[in-house]
C-alpha cells in the first residue's frame, strides 16, 4: 500500500476517496440487497480494465454466473467482451477453495494473478465465508488470511459484505471492518415518501476521505453520486427527520 | 432476462416498474398477513392469461385449494374457469416436491411448464422452504436452486415471501432478497388513525423504477395504486408523523 | 364462505366488518389481558343464539368453566340458560383431544356440531395449541388442519389469540394469521393520561372493511364502539403522540 | 365472585376499583421493587382485620418473616398484635408446600382457612413459582390450580408479581394476567427531573373501573392516591413527555 | 432496623436519605462503571470511622488491593491510617469463602465483626456472587442468606452492584432489589455536550426520601451533590432533551 | 499509580485528561473501526519515544506487523527508525502467550520490559482476549491477572477496546470497564449530513478531568482534538439532533 491512487471510475465516489482506493488496500463495501454493491464493484473492475490498463478478477460464490453478465448489461457493460481481450476474469468457486488457493503459492488462482497481471479483484460476497466456520475468531483468522494473500499478491480489492438490515454502523461476525482498509457503507434512506440511496467512506486507512453523507442514483452507466442530503439529521438509521429549528439559533 | 416487460395488470405498479417486471426475472414480494401478497400475484397470474395470452402456473404450499379460489373470487375472478380453458394451473405441493421436480427435467412440472407453455409463475409462499432446513446457507442455496430453475423455463416469476413483523428494510433467513431480481415491498402504514397500505419497489434488477412510497387499495377488481404519501417521515416503519416546520426552511 | 353475513350483534364492529364476518370464515381475534378478547366472543355466540337463532359452541381449554359464566353474568348475560335451551354449548378439552376429534368424522364433536346445528364456534384460545408441539411448521400445519375442520362444517368461527405484549403488527408462531380469513385487533391505547382501547380490523379476505382504528369500551351489555383516536399518531404503538402542527400546512 | 365489593381501605384505589375488589376474585398487583406492592397488599389485609372483620393470611416465599413486620410497622401498623388476637396469619412456605396443601383439602392450610375464617389471601410472590417449572403451559396450569384454590375456598385474593423492567403492558411466563380477574400495575414514573409513583387498573372482570393512570405516595399510615398525571403523554414507558401544541389545536 | 440514621457523610446525599441509611438496613448502590460507587461506598465507611466511632469493614471480591488504596488517596483519604487504629477492615476474599463465613457463627469474619465491633460494611461487588451459580432463584436464595446474615449481625451495608448499561429501571438476575431495603442509582447523563452525573433514591423501606435526580461531582474530598436537572426529561435514560412548551400551557 | 502525568503527545486529550495519563494507571480506549484507536495508541507510543525519553511496546494479536507500519507511516510517522533505535518494540503475540508470559517473572516479555526500560505499553487488542475463555468470569479474572502485571511492571498502558455497534454506554463481557482506571470512548457521531468523530473521557480514577465530548479529526500527525458539539442532544447515541427552543426557556 502506497499513496498511489486506483480510481473506481464513480467520478463523485473517486472524490470521496481522494482521488481512489490506496493501491494495495482492501476495501469492504457493506449495503443491504439492490444498493448496489455488485454493479459498485464491476463498475470499478470495468473501469481498471477499460480505462486503466489493469486487468480485473471478480470471484463470485453464487452458482449462476449469468446473473453478472445481466447485471452488468443492464446499465451497459459488456463484461464477456472484456474477458475475451483478457481484461476481465470471472471465477466462480467456493470459500474452501479459494482460500486453499490463496494460501498455495502454486494454486491455480496464483498463477492466474501472476500470469494475467491482475491488479484489481473483488470477492463477492465475504458473507459465504461464514459457511467455513461458526466461530466468530476462526472466522476473523479467515478474513486476516485473505486480506493478507491479497496484499502479497500487490493487488486492490473490494470485499462485497451484505448487511441484513438497515440500521446505525455495526460490525458483521468476523469484524472484517477491523481488518479492511476502507469501509465504504450503502444505505436505503427514505426522503420525502421515497427511498433514496446514500453512501458514506467511513473509514479509509492511510488516507484523507470526505465525510459527507452523498446520494447516489444507480443509472444507465453505473452508479452517479448525485447530490447530499441537507437538512436532515439520523440519515444513517435510515428514517432521517428534518433539521428543527433549534437552539442555540444556529 | 431482456428489456421485454411482463406487465402485472395493476396499472399502478406497471408504472412504478417501468412497464412491468422484466421477461424472465424472479421478483420477491413481501408483506404482512392482509396486505394482499397472494392478491398481487393472482393479479399477475389472470392479467396474462385474460389479457396477454400468457399462460399461468400457481404453486402453493398451503393445504386447502379453495382458499385461493375464494380470495379471487372476492374481487370478481374465477379462476376455474381460467384453469379449465388451460390458461392458469393451480399445484398445491410440498417444497421437497417441487425441489425434487425442478431439478429434473423429466418432472411431471417440467412437462407442465412445457407442454402448457407456462410464461408466469407464483410461488405461495417462500417461507415454507423452512422446512427443508434449518441453515441458512443451504436455504440460500436452495432459493438459489429454485431461482435458477425458474430462470431456466423462462418463465418471469413472484416468489411471495411472508414478513412476520412490520419494521424496515430486513433481510429474511436464507437471503432471498440477494437472489431475487425485483423486490417489491407492501406496508400497513398508519395514517390518520386508520390503517393503510404501502407499496414501495425497493431493488429492480437492470432496469428504473419508481422510488416513491405509493399508497394502495385491495378493491373489487383487484389492486389499485391510488396515492402518496405527502408530508409524512418514516413511513417505512409503519407508524410515520408529519414533517415539521424544518431548518432550513423548505 | 359466500357473501352471507353474520353479524357479531356488536353494532359499531359488525358496521367496521361491513355488516358482520362472512359466513364459514374463521377470524382470529388478538389482544393482550382485560381487552376483552373472550366477551367479544361471547357476545358473538350470545347473539347468534338469542338474534339469529344459530347455535353456538365454545371451546375453552383452561379448566375452570365457571368463569367464562361470571365473564358472562358480569356484563348481563345468563349462558346456563343458553345451555339448558341447546342454544349455547360450552365445551372444556384440551387441544389435542380437540385435535382428534377434528380429524375424525364420526367423533363425539361431530355429531354434536351435526345434532344441534351449530352455526358459531370460538376457540379460547389458540395459544394452547403451542402445548402441542415446539416445532413453528407443525403449528401452521395443526392450524391449518383446524381452520380447514371449522371450515368443512360450514361454521363461522372466532379464534382468540392472547398477545403477551403491545407492540404493532406481529405474526405469532405458526403464522396463524396467515390462515385466518379475519384479523381483529384489541388493544390498550393511553390517552390523556388514562387508558383506552382500540379495535382494528386489520384483514378481512374477501369483503371491504373499516380501516379506522376505533375506540370500544366494555359495560354492562357488552363492549360498546365509541368513538375515534383523532388527531393522534402512532396509536398501534399504545402510546400516541398527539399530531403536531405540520409541512406542508393541513 | 359477586357483586359485593371487597375495599382495600386505601380510598383513591377503592374509587378506582369501584368500591374494591370483588369478593371471591383474585387480583395481580404487579410493579418493580420499591413501588409498593407489598404494602398495598398489606394494607388490604390490615384494613381487612381492622376494619372490616375479615381475617387475612400473608403467604410469604422469602425467608425472613422479620423484613415483613418492618415493612408495616414503618408506615404504622402493628402486625404482631394483629396476628396475637388472630385477625392476621403470616405463613412462611415453598411454592411446592403449597401447592400440596391447595390441591388437598385435609391440609393444615385448608384446615387454617377455615378455622379461621380467612377472608383475604395475599402471596408474596407468585414469581417463586417460576422455581417449580420451567415450562410456560406448566407454569399457566400450576397458576391455574392457585387461583381455582383460592376461589374455591371463597377468599379474596392478591396476587404480587414482580416486574423486572419498566415497559409497557407484558405478560409475564405463565402469563397469569390472562387468569387474575384484575390487574393492578405499579409504576415508576420520571416527572419534572423526580421519579413519581403511578398506579392503573388494567383489568377487572365483572366490574367498571377507573381507566386513569393515578399519581400515589407511600406514607406513614400507607399508599395514598394523590392526584393525576396531566398533559403527559406515554406515561406507562415510564419518562412520559409533556403533551406539545397539536393539530387540530386543542 | 429501628429509626436511628446511619449518616453516608454525604451531606446532599444525607439529605436525600432523610439523614442516612436506616441502622441495620442493607442499601443496593448500582451504576456504570466510573459513576463513582466504590468511592461511595468508602466514603460511607471513611465517615463512620472518622466522624461517628463505628468501624467498618469493606469486602471485595477484586485481587488487587492496592487499587481500593489508590482510590481512597486520590480523593485524600489515607486508608492504611484507618487500618492501623482498627476503625477500618479491608477483606480480599471470594464469594464462596464469604458466603461460608456468613453462614457459620464460630467463623473468623464473625468473630471480626464482634470483636471489632464493625457497624458498617460494604460488599463490592455482588456481581461476582453469580460466579456461585446460573440459577437465578438459587441466586436469590444467596442474596438472601448474604442480606439476613447482614442484618443479623446489626450492621448498615452497603452492596455495590454493576451495571452493564445505562438504561431505565431494571432488576438484575437474582432480583437483588427486592431484597435490599434501599436502593441507590448512580448514572451517566449527557447534558449540553458533557457527561454528567445523576443519583436517585429509588426506594428506601420504612422511611421518606428525595425522590428528585440530582447532580453530583467526584472531587478531592469525595462525592458532592451539587444541584438538579431542571427542564429536562427522560433523565434517567442517559440522553434527556429539554422540555418543550407544552399543552396545557404550565 | 502517583501524581506524575504521562502524556499522550494528542494536546487536547492531555487537557481533557488534566495533563495526561496517570503513571502506572491502565487506559481503556474503545471504539467503532476507523474511529482511530490504533492511532492513538501509536501516537501515546511516538510521543513517549520521540519528546519524553520513555521506550515503548505495542503488542500485537493480528498477524500482519505491516499493517502497523503503514497505519504509522500513514500519519507520518516512521515505527522502524523508532524500533532500530530501541525506542519502540513491536511485539506480535497470542493472548495465550502473553498472558503466560505476564505471570512468570522470568518470560522473556518481563526481561524485555526490563532490560529495555518500557514505560508504556499498548495492547491491540483486548477482545482477542475473548479466545481465551467463554466464561464472563474466568475472562475478568484474565483481565485482572494484564492489569496487575502491567501495574507491577509500572508501566502506563492503553488497552484497545474494539466496539461492534454505536451505542450508549455499555460494558464489555469480563467487565474490564471495571478494572481499568481511565475510559476514553470513540464515536462516530452523524452532525450535518456527515460523520464526525467524538472523544469522551468517561472514567479516570484518581484525576480530575473534562467532561465534554469533544470533536476530533484524524490528519497527517495524528490526531487533532478541534472542538465541541454545540446544541445537539443525544450525541452518545451517534446520531444526535439540534436542541429546541425549550421551557423552562434558556
């Protein structure tokens, strides 16, 4: 981890960040289903592999890997494309075996890494990894166990973590967050009748980072930070209220 | 899954689903007992067969078949006489049953969803997949299954899932919501000392969607979408106040 | 169930169920203590056997049968008269000798329910039934088997449910509520420093019904509707809050 | 139980109740430690012995008969000369002692009831018959057992049950509110910065009662009932707010 | 327990006791950790030995006892000094080893007790009595033994109980309060950006007392009342907010 | 434990802890990840090698000493240089080994604390301590067996808390909130739209010390204590309001 910058191509996002993740880091993004942690990710290896020059490794644990590919297409990504010119890698497995891969320096996802020159990889989701354990520090062994084979190997990373509810900031069995560089959370906030979506950096290892609460919309060609949310206090539980006037006069 | 639409006939919620749900996707629709989940979804069943040739398959988990005729008789469908004319099939089964159908292909289900050309298909309801385990991980992996089989046949499907409390946005055992492409979340929301009801599309996979909280009415002739929610807070939670006088001012 | 109506003889409940519950529907009636969950059931069969000349059944799983005589007599009802006329029966059992009596056609309880013409049952209440298994699906199957008996004999039932806590809309195990044609709802509601009580119908499959939640009392004849909560929010939490002053101005 | 009233010699609760409670009937006193139980309770049986002519019997679970004496001789009661001209019986036992006694009518206890002519039973607590079962229906059917004991015999009874939080209205393991015919909760209440004490009567079959949450003191002489709890909203959660401006004004 | 006071040396808090403990009674001082109840409890024991010629005697479970030396001097109390003239005893031991000492009359603490002719003790804390056992009633019978064994022995006491969390009104396991005659509670309340400190007279058998929260600081010296917390509500749930111009205007 | 302070090197803590932390005294920080424990902690490490002569120990559980390094480099600051010069030790450790080491006079920790001369210690973190023991008592006796042997080495220490949700006040399993002598919380705390970060000095026994929450910020440096919350109410609970115009009025 360095002070160079990997941008995620979410232009508002790669403000929030100072510019992007620290190459090297490991990020966690937490958010409850339909936030949009999966096209947040793909949006960041499509963008290494499109803009950057740096090839991309999503590794899934869902069975259907057609459901990337819609994904991805329906806000205009052609992800197959991307992996024909070997610039995107999809790898469906399974938590056993992608950590005896990540702790065989022979594996075949090591030499994937190495052979492809991957600098960008995203495992969705972390949440599978509970399959492995039910033991809240064998769990958070595992977690340091990743982290730390994604950081030998030099590449930046996104860890999808799936929230069950929406509530104030918690920590998942494991305790990822402590051993993630940057938490990136994704909310559901209702404004004005309707459900909005906010995201907040609340943590960024080593790194400046906006504070801010921003609104995000989720767009034909990706997600788009698109405003903040002024006026309004306990966004973060979700139900935020309107600022009253208060005192002292402000 | 393409850009097609599968409208459900409640002009409403095809607005707020942009036209309908998308050919070939799997929607979950949650609520409380009496919000009108099974209503919804035979609206979804005799909308395609009366009014876009699309035949229709309803499978229930629950004992006494003539409950569901009786509830779409009460808003002035026959369904029998659309089961006779081959244009809705009713199966009442087991989750083990139906598992075990879905991943064969020689199934009896299979042959039905074929030889009848099945375009729609409702499932009533989800939480009976309880009984097939206590894990969460093999529940997952067993919506996984039946999501993917759906997919399979083509058919665009609902998946009724059952709230046991009215709160906010919560992820049931077995994380569904992941899985599912749409999410469509119905509410008693208490407004003005009555109860009413909510509709709100949280998660729409590839496609926009209204994001408006939409009040809505179970009447003769089915669901009807009739309004908002004007100058109300935390209507997710089932018991909103009004919006005060705020800072800034509005 | 048709489009019959058999009114409660409780004026301002049977105007919120638009004329009284559909014949052969079976409702659930939940409350906490001292609602009066077994006097509007009472007042149910007491109705139906003195107005309408329909026979009534209760059937009480505590062991005491005097008191539901005293429940009686203190609002001004004579039951044993009831019973000494066939009008009335009072049944003391137990859930699983009950269980075996439903599931047999040529049980004691059959030809009863057959030989007097018994047109009314309350079942007091469900929550013995937990007695018979610990298991949430074998419940809802044990629920299922009773309403799907009441149902077969063509009674209008009431089913009580004791909840053991005010809160807002919450399933009980075994999803009962889920079975229930009818959902009513009592509770205790503090206003003005005192404490009133609400009634709700929540659900009512297949008819119109009143959304309002209603004031009730209980006198000498039996619980009486009285009124509205206006101006209040939050009233199915038990401690609403009066509305204040709001954006945009009312 | 009928309709003669059974006064508790604490006037403001008399008025409360109506007159008192009724005789042959079992009431729950239920509140946190410090609210008073145990003195109102006494109270009811020094009255009793004092003023009425009615023998009382003090059935205590705890161990030190001295704490109980203390108790009332602080607020000015002489139990020892009471229980010397026998108008007052203090039993020290187990819940199991006990419930042999009740269910065998050859027990000292019976044989205590009558030869005395006890008309007013008090137990301190029935929170100890929690060390009897584990079960909830077991539980229910043991309370079931108490109160049919002690209607039987004719005595007019208070029950105390131990509150280990303050919350709103719950029912307790065995849920005994659901079998007491009145329910009297005691609560500590935050007003103007000083914890108050409040009383309500939830309950009472076969009876009109005051429906208003009560302001009381513990005094020399004992409880009194002094006053009401005006323009305070959610009393019974225990930190009530003051009632704001509301709409429609007032 | 007779009406003679046992004075705390805490003038504000003497005052809120009607002039102290009651001689003989056993008080339950509860709060957070850092809310200052060792501090207390010394004080207690360094008044009474200072000022009023009893000896005291402080019990602690904890294994180090140089910190109870350590806080006694941070305040400017020099306990050593105390030991050495005999007015103060400070035992290290374990609950079991109290609880046989307590119950056998030849055992060396109540040969300690008489010889030394102790009046006031203090047990910190009775958290560590549930190393004795999970059983909540086998805890209450304990607390019982302990609380009898106290009072046996003529002294006023004082048990430090830990709180977990700064809540309303609750009872621990093994229901201590109901058994101790007084209780005292110390907590943590945000006021205008700071903490500050809050102490309450919960309950005090057989005797008037300030039912007020009030304001107290640690200082050199020990613990001072230093006012009232006016205009607030909700106090003792840790975050109070101002009282609001209400209705009916007061 | 004395008078003399240990200083933290963070200005403003050391104001708000009167001049910083007491010599020999164990310091509780507890904190949410990213709210910057492990900064602090280096910072109180740093400053006591670089501005006070004072040799200092971090140890460690998690396995990747780099992470160390780059959360110190991050700020500014170089650990190596520090470690090369003998000023720092970074020791990488299991709970069990430590606290083997912790009670032999021999271990080579105790010859390192000697032979180095440490003053201050950081341990990071304590939860790991959970590994040890699941029972709450055996694991406050753990935590009693660190403290005293870091107090009988007479170094000042900082034990690192990790927080898994954003609440009020509330102990930790094995209470070690008891056993440390100071507690200084971090929150995130949502104020205008954004996340800023609040350090409340709960607990500091022996010292006088500000009360107030205050604002801190992480930059190059570390961190910067840089102001008040002004206004708000309930900002323990992270999600705070602005005070209303309230009455009395202020």
């Amino acid at each position: 981890m360095n002070d160079k910058r990997v941008p995620t191509g979410i232009r508002g996002l790669d403000d929030m960040l100072s510019g992007g993740f620290l190459e090297g880091s490991t990020a966690l993004v937490r958010g409850a289903p339909g936030t949009g942690k999966t096209l947040l990710s793909l949006q960041f290896l499509v963008h290494g592999a499109t803009q950057c020059d740096e090839a991309g490794l999503l590794i899934s644990f869902e069975e259907f890997p057609l459901s990337v590919h819609r994904d991805a297409q329906s806000i205009g990504w052609d992800l197959a494309k991307l992996e024909k010119r070997g610039e995107l890698h999809l790898l469906f497995t399974s938590p056993q075996v992608l950590m005896d891969n990540l702790t065989s320096p022979e594996s075949p996802l090591s030499r994937l890494l190495l052979r492809s020159d991957i600098r960008r990889v995203v495992v969705d989701s972390v949440s599978h990894f509970r399959k492995l354990t039910d033991d809240a520090l064998e769990l958070r062994k595992t977690y340091n166990v990743l982290t730390n084979a994604l950081k030998r190997e030099g590449v930046t990373s996104i860890l999808i973590g799936e929230e069950s509810r929406a509530d104030y900031v918690r920590v998942e069995p494991g305790q990822l967050s402590y051993v993630a560089d940057a938490i990136v959370l994704l909310r559901y906030i209702e404004i004005d009748s309707a459900i909005q979506r906010g995201i907040l950096v609340l943590k960024m290892r080593g790194s400046d980072h906006v504070k801010e609460i921003r609104r995000y919309e989720i767009e034909r060609g990706g997600i788009q930070i698109v405003g903040l949310f002024e006026g309004r206090e306990a966004i973060l539980r979700g139900t935020p209220h309107r600022v009253q006037a208060g005192f002292p006069p402000q």
